[in-house]
C-alpha cells in the first residue's frame, strides 16, 4: 500500500482502536474494581446482620419476640430481614404488606447449635450465672485487679469473669493473692449445668457398641469448662457423645433454626453485575461506533491532508516539464508553507529562466556587432576594397579588445557563480589603488578626481581596481560634459569605504534595485557604443562580496548617483 491517504487512515484506525481498547479496559477495570468493592461492602454488612441476629438465637429460646429487635437491626443497616422455619413459615419480617415476595433462596441458616459445625460460644444456656453468682465473682475479680494491676479481666459469654489471656479449662492461679483460684470456683448454677451434662454424656456412652463395664471401669477424662467442654479419648464416637450431650442440653435455649432473608428495602434480590455477557456486548457496540466515527474523522482529516500534496505532486510534474508557471493554493498550516515555498521556487525558476533567455539574447547581442564589423573589415580587405591602413588595423584591434572584454567579463562571472573566483590577497595601501584608477580613467571632458585618506587592508589589488574602475568608467559614462566624478576614501570603524558620486542623470528609484543585475541598463536605447556591456557592476558586486563586502547605491533623477563599497579592515596589516 503506497498511497499515502490508505496508510494515513488505516494507521488512524489503527490507533482509534487501540485507544477504545485501552479506554474500555480501564473502564471495566474500575468499573470492575468498583462493583466488588460494593459487593465486598454489601457481603461485610450481610455478615455482620448474620452474626446479630445468630446472636439473638443464641441467647432466646425462641423467635416470639424478635420483631422488635429485628426491625432494630434492619433499620441499622438499611435492608429487609425475615426469618422462616424450614417450612417455609414466616417467623419474622421487617417489611410490610406491600413488600414483594420473598426470594426462593435464603442467604444463611441460623441455628446456633450448628455454625460451621460448632456451637456459638454466646449459646450458654443452663451455665448463665445467677445475678449473686455473677456479682460474687465480679468482686474476686475486683480484688484480683486490685491485687496486680496488671491483669485483664474479661466476661465470658455465660457472665463469669476471667483473664483475658487464659484458655478454656486452663484457669490460672496467684500464689502472691489472697483471692487465689476463688475466681475459678464453680458455682451452684455451673454444678448443676454441669452435672445435668454428665448425665446427657453417661446416657449417650451406654448406647455405643461395646462392653458399658469396661466404660464404668474406665470412664473418659472430661474437662468441663463454661464455655467448651472436652474429653480427652481417643475414640470419634466418645467425642461424638459430647458433642451430642452439649447440644441436647443447649436446644431449650436457643431459638428453632430458620431461614434467613436479606434483601434491600423494596424486598428485591440484590441483581448481580456480569460484565461478561450484556456489559461486554455493550461495550463492544458502543466501541464500533466510536470506532466508526473515528474512521470517518480519520477519512476527512486524510482526504484534506493528501489533497494539497497531490497538488503539489502535479504542479512538481508540470515544473519538470517545462512549465515555469505552475502554482499550488496549499492554504494554511504546514501543507500550505509547502506550498508557498514550491511556488517561490517555481517563482524563482521562472525569473532565472528568464535571466537565462535574456542572458543568451544579450550575450548574443554583445558579440554580433564587434563580430560582423570585424568581419565585414576583414572580408572587405581581402576583397581589396579597403586598404589595411594603421587606422582599419587600430579599428579592428579595439573591436578586438571590445570582444576580449566582453568573454573577459563572461568568464569572471562564470567563476564567481560556480564559487572558484581567487583571490590573492596581500597588505595594500587602498589610497594607491584609487590614484591608480583615478590616474587611468582620466577625461578631458569631465573632471575627475579623488579625495583620499591612507587606509590598509589585506586584499586582492588587482580585482579591487577591476571593482573600482567599474564603478569610474560606468559614472564617466553616464556623466555629461561639463560634469564631475570623485572617488572619496575614508574609514569608518572598522570598515574601509569607497564612494563614486558623479553629477549624471541618475537613475529611477523603480530601476535602482535592478542596477547590479547582469545586461541591465537604465537607458533601453544605449548602444554598445554610449553604454557599456551591463556586466560592469554585475562583476564589481561579485568582487566585493569576494572579499567579504557590501556594494550598493543611491540616486536621484537629474541629480547624480553615489556608489558606495564597504570593505571589512579584518585582515588589516
């Protein structure tokens, strides 16, 4: 794919589509991360209106009296309770009559004699202290903490007060308090739980398999403790029995077990959030579209973009071939900088090819007439039509001259264009070349001097008075009889600067730009006989840039010009 609007579109969807993807992610992501954060959230609340309302079973024999401390709870924690027996009975409820219906599944069951397979410590049932046992041994407990003011005294669930660091069945005695283990003496109430317990335990080991002498001979170690109690045999079944005994002697004080409900306030099952199924689908509609628009976006945005390119593409075509005037509207941004630097390209081509046609036609020019008189001389002697008198050969020798001049001025041009125009610089005193130009360019006509100020610099004396004699011989010629040249030198700074002011014509503030290009000449009618070539100040610009200067002119009509050179003193001796 070569076309540059196909890749430009297809890169544009390329990315489009990865930015919805990474967009999309991201939002599922947190999405995500914010859903199971609540549902975290809602499964913490659900556990903890469990454990409440397991605890109400625990410590009530039954569910008669619940409604209260139910709506309570329900209120707490903003959802509806309802608790049904395994019938499906309502027990409790904390909705009202225009409650929906129930979900089929219930959250838990409640059954304190079962929770996870134990017994809730807070189901104490026959072992919850009387008030005078309970007060009885808050004092011990007191006088403990009296005592060393180090220990921590906790409640159990059944209302006996202990150290918050003893395990079950474990109780710790101090010898250095009067209090002693009077803290961990069973009361009447633990007695008789326990001893009823015994006899639960006796009843269930005399129906396991096997020989009752050999149980009554050697009875299971049981450790009794208020809120576990072990037994220390080998035996699952012997366990069992324990286990067995506890919950037959805990079932009177507990409420029935029940089915429990927990849904919002509208009585709704909490909708779960599956983002794998319709959210995907969702999502992955919504992205086509966006992808969609993208791709039309990225089409617009790539026809404008390749539109003035094309143009450009063309217009670089015509160019070419030849055509000098093809131009490009790119319009505004970077595509239209382009455009307007190929239109000032196509602009420049154009005014060098026409420098180039006036060049060969001025060139051509130049030579015809020194040629074809020389020619013409030359055909007539060998004709003996004329006589090859000193005065035909001192003609044809300055026709001659005229010619060497002009290839003269060719080849120096031709130098300075490809960059291989020497110089020979060498220390200089300015004011003796000035003489010397001044010295050869002397008419009788006009009057002709210089006004100098000693100035040394390093340069190429040679092509300095070739610059210089330029500038004379074009203010000589273009001054009338009667007229007057100076050529004043003087520094300024760190510049040396030359100046040729003539009393001519001037020149036209519309031509001055045009005075250093090559066969320009202010005067269309001149000849090569009242003008010169129109190489003169072309050469003298080259030659003063050369040498690191500037050349450049002032004029007024009727009032005469002023040619200025400035030469840097870097390489001043």
């Amino acid at each position: 794919m070569k076309s540059l609007l196909v890749r430009f579109f297809l890169f544009s969807l390329v990315i489009a589509a990865c930015s919805i993807a990474v967009t999309a992610w991201l939002a599922s992501q947190a999405t995500t991360g914010t859903i199971r954060q609540q549902q975290g959230e809602a499964l913490e609340t659900d556990a903890q209106i469990f454990d409440e309302v397991l605890k109400y079973a625990a410590t009530h024999d039954s569910w008669a009296g619940a409604q209260s401390e139910m709506d309570k709870i329900a209120r707490q924690h903003g959802r509806r309770i309802a608790l049904t027996d395994h019938n499906g009975k309502k027990l409790v409820d904390t909705g009202d009559a225009n409650s929906p219906q129930l979900p089929i599944t219930p959250k838990a069951i409640v059954d304190p004699l079962n929770v996870n397979g134990k017994i809730d410590p807070r189901a104490v049932g026959p072992f919850k202290l009387a008030d005078k046992e309970h007060d009885k041994l808050h004092a011990y407990a007191t006088q403990l903490s009296s005592c060393n003011p180090h220990i921590k005294i906790v409640e159990a669930p059944n209302g006996r007060p202990r150290l918050s660091n003893d395990e079950p069945g474990r109780p710790s005695l101090w010898e250095q308090c009067e209090v002693g283990n009077r803290l961990y003496t069973l009361t009447a109430t633990e007695i008789a739980a326990y001893g009823e317990l015994q006899t639960l335990f006796s009843e269930c080991l005399a129906t396991l398999p096997g020989d009752p002498q050999i149980l009554s001979k050697r009875p299971p170690q049981v450790t009794f403790d208020w809120e576990i109690t072990t037994v220390r045999d080998s035996s699952p079944e012997v366990g069992a029995c324990m286990e067995t005994a506890r919950r037959t002697q805990l079932e009177p004080y507990v409420a029935d077990q029940a089915q429990l409900f927990l849904t919002p306030l509208t009585g709704e099952e909490p909708r779960s959030i599956d983002l794998s199924t319709t959210g995907v689908t969702r999502i992955t509609l919504v992205a086509l579209g966006i992808l969609a628009l993208a791709g039309f976006a990225s089409w617009i945005t790539a026809t404008q973009l390749v539109r003035p390119i094309r143009a450009l593409t063309a217009a670089t075509k015509r160019t070419a071939e030849g055509d000098r005037t093809a131009r490009v509207d790119g319009g505004a941004g970077e595509i239209g900088e382009l455009a307007k630097s190929f239109n000032a390209m196509s602009e420049k081509l154009a005014e060098t090819e026409r420098q180039r046609q006036a060049l060969v036609s001025d060139v051509a020019h130049e030579l015809r007439t020194p040629l074809g008189n020389i020619t013409g001389w030359l055909e007539a002697t060998q004709d003996g039509l004329a006589e090859p008198d000193p005065h035909l050969i001192d003609m044809l020798l300055e026709e001659s001259l005229l010619l060497q001049r002009l290839v003269d001025d060719l080849h120096d041009l031709a130098q300075a264009d490809a960059g291989t125009l020497k110089l020979h610089r060498e220390p200089i005193a300015l004011d003796d070349v000035v003489d010397q130009v001044v010295n050869a360019q002397q008419n009788r006509e006009i009057l002709l001097r210089a006004e100098t100020t000693p100035v040394h610099l390093t340069a190429d004396p040679v092509r300095l008075r070739q610059a210089l004699g330029n500038l004379v011989a074009n203010a000589v010629r273009y001054t009338a009889p009667g007229g007057e040249v100076v050529v004043k030198l003087f520094q300024v700074k760190d510049r040396a600067v030359l100046e040729v002011a003539d009393t001519g014509s001037g020149i036209a503030p519309d031509d001055l730009p045009h005075v250093f290009d090559r066969f320009w000449r202010a005067d269309k009618s001149r000849s090569r006989t009242t003008g010169g070539s129109g190489l003169g100040l072309a050469i003298t610009r080259h030659l003063v840039e050369a040498h690191g200067g500037t050349v450049s002119v002032t004029s007024e009509l009727g009032e005469g010009s002023v040619f200025r050179i400035e030469l840097p003193l870097s390489h001043q001796r």
